[in-house]
C-alpha cells in the first residue's frame, strides 16, 4: 500500500470535504515525492534524464463510494486514468507527451491542461503537476478572474503561513479542480457551476 501524505489527506478532508476516493494527486513537489505518494514513474522520452514529462502507474483506489455523482460524468473515468501523464511546469512538449503515451486519443480537439494552473504551482512550490485533456470550454472557464483570484489567495502572508505551518509533497484536487476535471465549465463570477458540483456532491454522500 502507497503511503498517504498526511497534511494532503487533511486539506482533502477537513478544507474541501472530499471522501478518499476524489483524492486525487494533481502536484507533487518532485518525482520522489510522485514516487512515495501517487505511483511508480517512468520518463516518457529516454533522453529525459532530468525527467521533466513522466507517466505514472497508479493503484486503483482502496475503497469506492458509487453514490457520487461523478461516477455517471463523462469524464469520471479520468480521475483515477493510469497511466497518467506529469509534467514539469516549465516543459513545453507536454502534448508530445501526452500522445506518446495515450497513442489512439485523438486530443486534436481538447486542450492539454495542467489542472493545477502553471504560475500557480510556482508559487506554491509544486513543479510537477498533472495533465489532462478536457474541452475548451472547460479550461477557458477556469482561467482569467478564477485564477487571479487563485494567484492573490495564495499570496496572501495569512495563506503563505498556513502552507508552511501544514507542509506536504502532494496536492490532491480541490472541488474546482475536480470540476475541471469532469469537464464542467465554472461559471459565473461567483463559481456558480462549481458550488451546484459541491452541494449535489455533498447531498448525495448523505444519502
């Protein structure tokens, strides 16, 4: 059994009420921590030496609640996909990538997305992070103002000092992420797509 990062566990569980199944890995501090947390990593190109594009073998989940919602998405089978494919934030030939590891998906039509944004993952210490391929739609809604507001969040000296306070190697989704994930666009201004995700999610788990 895979260790579980225990501050990651944490954030999943008390900040975004996530059952374990929909915790899933979408940054990492660096391959050893993609190693010891998510799952056995091999470099995608052999003259990758530094190990910049990788695809990951990951377990299958432990344990499954098939009252979620997210099992009947589209998308749902993405979540918990191996192998997967991780990138560093500065690598550029992350669709190269991709397809030489997923060969018969056609994502001509899909946008490649880091679903933890780039600068975002800078400046939060994650350089690896997790891509996957969802519509334009759905990646051009959780852009501009959402991840402002994410980047001003997270820079924050209150924030700043939660993180340090609560270190980790691994970052699960948050809800917004998730959403993404399944394909859903955000919304509003106010996230309102994403907040309907998280009170039908909730609802469902008591039921």
């Amino acid at each position: 059994m895979r260790e579980r990062d225990p501050n990651a566990v944490m954030i999943a569980v008390e900040k975004y009420g996530l059952p374990r199944c929909l915790h899933i890995p979408i940054a990492a501090r660096d391959i050893a921590s993609i190693e010891r947390f998510i799952g056995n990593v091999m470099p995608i190109f052999h003259q990758d030496s530094a190990m910049r594009a990788v695809q990951v073998a990951v377990d299958a989940p432990e344990e499954m609640d098939e009252r979620l919602i997210v099992w009947d998405m589209a998308n749902a089978s993405l979540l918990h996909r191996t192998p997967q494919v991780w990138v560093h934030v500065d690598y550029r030939g992350y669709r190269q990538a991709y397809q030489k590891v997923h060969p018969d998906e056609d994502v001509s039509h899909l946008v490649l997305d880091h679903v933890l944004n780039r600068r975002v993952a800078r400046l939060t210490g994650f350089p690896y992070v997790r891509l996957v391929p969802i519509t334009r739609a759905a990646n051009s809604s959780s852009g501009g103002l959402s991840e402002k507001m994410e980047l001003d969040f997270q820079s924050w000296p209150s924030t700043v000092a939660w993180h340090a306070a609560h270190p980790r190697s691994i970052q699960y989704a948050d809800v917004g992420a998730l959403a993404k994930m399944l394909d859903l666009t955000v919304g509003n201004s106010l996230h309102e797509n994403v907040n309907e995700f998280q009170r039908r999610l909730r609802e469902q788990r008591r039921g």
